[in-house]
C-alpha cells in the first residue's frame, strides 16, 4: 500500500509529504483546492505521461515521489521483473520517483534506479489501480467489457495460452500470403527467370575470366609492336653482326678480362664473379626474350572471339550488378526463387495444413476461454447486482452478454466463428434499470449518478478478484446524493478493509467514513496560489464535516457529530 507521497513543484503545489494509513482515506476541500492534483501527481509517479506544463510557473522542474510497504501478494507478483531489471532491493519497501522537467523531459525511477516509463507504468499498475472522472466513459465502451470480465474470471493464463497460438496463426498468415503472391504472378515470373539463368549458364562465367581476357585482347591487337620490340631488345642483347658487337659479347669479353685479372690479383675474384653472374642472367634474358617473341601470336580469329566474349560479360555486367561476382551471385539468387516458385504449391498445401491444425488449437483455447467466461458471467451479474442494491438500485439488473459470429472461414467450431487476438466472444454489459423496460447498453440507459454507481460496483466485484493493494477513487460521487451517499461510504469502508482505499469527495455522508481525513485548501502566499493539506482528526474533522454540511454553525457541528456517530455504529469503530 502506499506509505507516502512526497509533491514538489507540481501545477499549485510547492512542497507536500502526506503519510497514509491503511483503510480508507478521504480527501476533501472546495473544488479547485487541488484534490485532484494529488492525484494527479499521484498518476504521473506511477507512469502515466504527464505534460510539462504540470511544473508549476518558475520552476524548472516537477517532482513526485511515492514510498510503497509491500506485502507478500505483491512482492511475489512483482518479483519477477523487479529482480530481472535488477530494481530489487528491499523485499518490504519499494520507492517509485518521477523527475517532470520544464523543458520537456522526464526522468522516471525505481528504488533510485532510472527506467523507462514502460516499466514504471507496468510496476505502478500492479501497486495502485487509479478511478479517475473519466473512467466512467470507459465503462460506457463496449471494447472494455471482455478485459472487465477476463479480470473478474482470473483468465490470465487461459489468454496468453490462447494468444500463443493467434500469434502462431498470425505467422503462418502471413507466409501463406507471401506464397500466394508470389504464386500469381509465377508462370511469368519464371519465364523470366528461366530466360536469365538460361543466359548466364551459356556464359558460363569463371571467377577472374575477364581479367584474363583483357590482358589476352591486349596482347593480340598489339601483337606487331610486341614482336618489334622484342626483336630490338634481341638482337641488341644477343645477335650480332659482323660490324656490330652485342652486349653479351661485350659483357664476355669484360668477364674473360676480369678473369685473367683475378687469376693474377685475387683481390679481383669478387668482380670476375659479379661479371660472370651478369653474362649469365643477360644470357637467361636472352633465352626468355627468344622464346617470347617465338609465342607471339599474329590471330584476328582469336582477337575477334575475344571481343564477342568480352561483349557478352559486359551484357551480363549491365543486366545484373555491374561485376561478374555479382552475376554470378545473381544467378544463385534467381535459382533459388525459381525453385521456390516452382515448390510454391507444395509450400502453400504445407502452410495450409500448418494453419488448420494451429486453428484447432485456437478452437481449444478459445472454447475453454468462453467457458470460462460464461460461468463467469452469471456470477459477476449476481453480485454487481447485490451491489446495485445496496448503492439503491433495487430494481436494476446486469446482464453480461456474450455473442459470437458464425463465419465460414472462422475457427472449426460447428459451421465455423468469428475470432480475434482475444478469442471468439463478443462480450458487453446490458442493463435494465426498472422491471419490463429490458436490457439495453449502458450508454442509452444509464445518468451519471448511475454510471458512478455502476462503477463502483464493478470495482468492488473486481477488487477481490485482482488483489490490487491500493485502489484510488477520484470524485466517485458525481451525481451522488447525500442519502445514497452514506451506502457508498459504508461500501467504500468495506472495501477499505482489504485494501488501502483514497477517494476524492464532496459529500460529507462519505467523508464521514473515512478512517483518515485530509483537508486540501489553497491560499495566495506572497501573490501565488498554493495548496495546502492538513490531516482533521477530533474536533478538526467535525468542523470540517460542518462545513460540508453547509456552514461551520452550531447545528452543522451537532448534525456532523450525528453524522459520525451513525457511522460509528455501522463500522463499529469510532470516526472522530
């Protein structure tokens, strides 16, 4: 439950801690004194997104901070993800804090540890179930009323199973339809890829072929001008004639000189052997140059082969990639969807006996979910009715209608139903206010005072069922008179003792109940507005209570003294 609540800078509040008792707390005070900013700050500090322009004016920032004891319900629900994102620190304990900065930002934390506000928000859900003024619209929308009874039913467990398998189904969905769309247009779509392939395995393509036929081209349209200069470079290296000496001549008589030398001069073997080394390598040349030039191919035949193959490759480049690789990495690609294509039928009748059998796990799940929720159903009736009775709805009766939609191509149940990510029921409240008028939707049928009422019977039905520690009730009594109050106090207090209930209110009946009081006034400090809250207990509280009643007078004391004390007699414990 919630211990306390610490406010800084938040719309007209500058700095408050309010401690809270277990039971029911009430907060009252004039409208616009700030109650529901409480609230407010309270449902930001649990995650809900809250704008910036909640930091009050010349401030830079908003903060609100919340102390949680929790007991063992709670920590066991909570466990799991607390020591998953490692925010467990204290198994008593647990601190929520919220930083709402000027500029736009906002910091959320557990246990001083920053967060986003997923967590934060999936963390405050299971600490504090805030009933806000707009809830009530909520009641009146049909889409709500299958999650209010999946809640009352406990049919967790029973939905997830089920939306396993919907999310399943969901896949092979969306495969089946990846297959047939390709299975449309496929005879053409393999024509071409036939057509593609076709060309690319008459090429027969090797992985460096164009280089080498780049340097082969090169070689044949330039075939007269190699042979020219190899012929030079030969004859000036090793074909003399008889008025010319080569260099290998030259360099053998340099070597047999330098020979004679060292056989006279040791210190000259050095140079005799350098001398002789060059001969040889010059000689090697030679050799090799001679058998170049004799390999030099003179063959426009071959040159124009190469030409047409270049062209071809270049056709190739252009169609797929730009690069042989990538032709060829195109070519794995275009077999790979043609074989798919040509299986594409097989696939589809695979896929299809994949999603009938999903399908008949669905039906499972979804008829053990409506099972479910059609025993519950009779029983969330009877007792929101008992409820009704005593809010002073003696005549209303709840209806908790569930349909379902035959379809053809539905779940396997008899001739085939409607299903969704939540199964196969269509569930919504109906109402019948006064004998024989029968049961119409609660949006055409029910005033504000009675939607209040409805309300905050749901919400006692389902307080037992989720076990939510702390449930907050912001102004539950709109349209609420002062006789029908006192139930809705006394329902409140009930409720109070198994949960830790807050509630916004302007009835004194209810006020009167509350086994802590919290008085919310604002007052202009210094030209700035402000709000302050104070805990009446004693003689506090009655004057209050007066003061709700009309005027602070004699008979407003006496009458709030009353008001206390016949309340006391209904809970049995004293109020003041």
């Amino acid at each position: 439950m919630l211990r306390e609540l610490h406010i800084q800078n938040f719309a007209i509040i500058t700095d408050l801690t309010l401690k809270f008792e277990p039971g029911l707390v009430v907060l009252t005070g004039e409208t616009g004194a700030g109650k529901s900013i409480i609230l407010d700050a309270l449902s930001a500090v649990l995650g809900m997104r809250v704008d910036s322009g909640v930091v009050r004016a010349g401030s830079n920032q908003a903060f609100i901070e919340a102390l949680f004891e929790l007991d063992d319900v709670t920590l066991d629900g909570l466990r799991p993800m607390l020591e998953q994102e490692g925010l467990l620190d204290d198994e008593r304990f647990l601190t929520l804090s919220r930083e709402i900065r000027a500029e736009g930002r906002s910091i959320a934390r557990v246990n001083g540890r920053s967060v986003n506000l997923g967590i934060q928000s999936e963390i405050g859900a299971s600490l504090v179930d805030v009933h806000g003024q707009s809830e009530h619209l909520s009641l009146l929308k049909v889409k709500s009323h299958r999650e209010l009874l999946d809640r009352f039913a406990g049919n967790t467990e029973l939905l997830q199973e089920y939306q396993k398998n919907y999310h399943a189904w969901s896949e092979l969905e969306a495969e089946l339809s990846e297959l047939k769309r390709i299975q449309t247009n496929a005879d053409e779509r393999a024509d071409i890829l036939r057509y593609q392939i076709g060309q690319i395995e008459a090429a027969k393509l090797k992985p460096g072929e164009e280089e080498s036929l780049l340097q082969e081209r090169m070689r044949l349209a330039n075939a007269e001008t190699l042979s020219r200069y190899a012929q030079a470079a030969l004859q000036t290296l090793d074909e003399s004639s008889p008025d010319t000496n080569t260099v290998t001549d030259l360099l053998g008589t340099v070597s047999h000189d330098l020979d004679a030398l060292a056989k006279i001069d040791a210190q000259m073997q050095t140079l005799a052997d350098q001398a002789e080394a060059a001969l040889s390598s010059l000689t090697d040349i030679a050799y090799e140059l001679r058998s170049y030039t004799e390999q030099i191919e003179f063959n426009p035949a071959r040159l124009d082969q190469i030409e047409v193959r270049i062209d071809l490759l270049n056709s190739l480049k252009k169609k797929h990639g730009g690069s042989i690789d990538s032709v060829l990495n195109y070519f794995a690609a275009a077999q790979e969807e043609l074989d798919k294509i040509e299986g594409v039928e097989a696939e589809i009748a695979e896929v299809n006996e994949k999603i009938k059998r999903v399908k008949e796990n669905l039906a499972s799940n979804a008829l053990q979910l409506s099972v479910s929720r059609q025993q519950a159903a009779s029983k969330m009736s009877a007792q929101m009715e008992e409820q009704l009775t005593l809010l002073e709805m003696r005549k209303a009766r709840l209806k908790v209608q569930i349909t379902q939609q035959e379809v053809k191509d539905g779940l396997p149940i008899g001739d085939g139903i409607a299903f969704d990510a939540h199964g196969i029921d269509r569930v919504e409240l109906l109402i019948e206010t006064n004998p024989g008028e029968g049961f119409k939707p609660l949006v055409k049928i029910a005033s504000g005072g009675e939607t209040s009422r409805l309300m905050l019977a749901l919400k006692k039905v389902l307080a037992e069922a989720d076990q939510i520690p702390t449930l907050v009730f912001d102004e539950i009594d709109s349209g609420i008179g002062g006789r029908v109050g006192m139930t809705v106090g006394s329902m409140l207090w009930q409720l109070g003792r198994h949960h830790q209930v807050m509630c916004v209110t302007h009835l004194p009946q209810l006020a009167a109940f509350g086994d802590q009081h919290f008085k919310v006034n604002k007052q202009a400090l210094d030209e700035r507005t402000i709000t302050q809250v104070c805990e009446v207990s004693g003689d506090s509280r009655v004057a209050e209570l007066a003061e709700m009643l009309g005027s602070p007078g004699q008979q407003s004391m006496q009458t709030a003294k009353e008001l206390l004390a016949s309340v006391g007699k209904i809970t049995g414990t004293i109020h003041w």
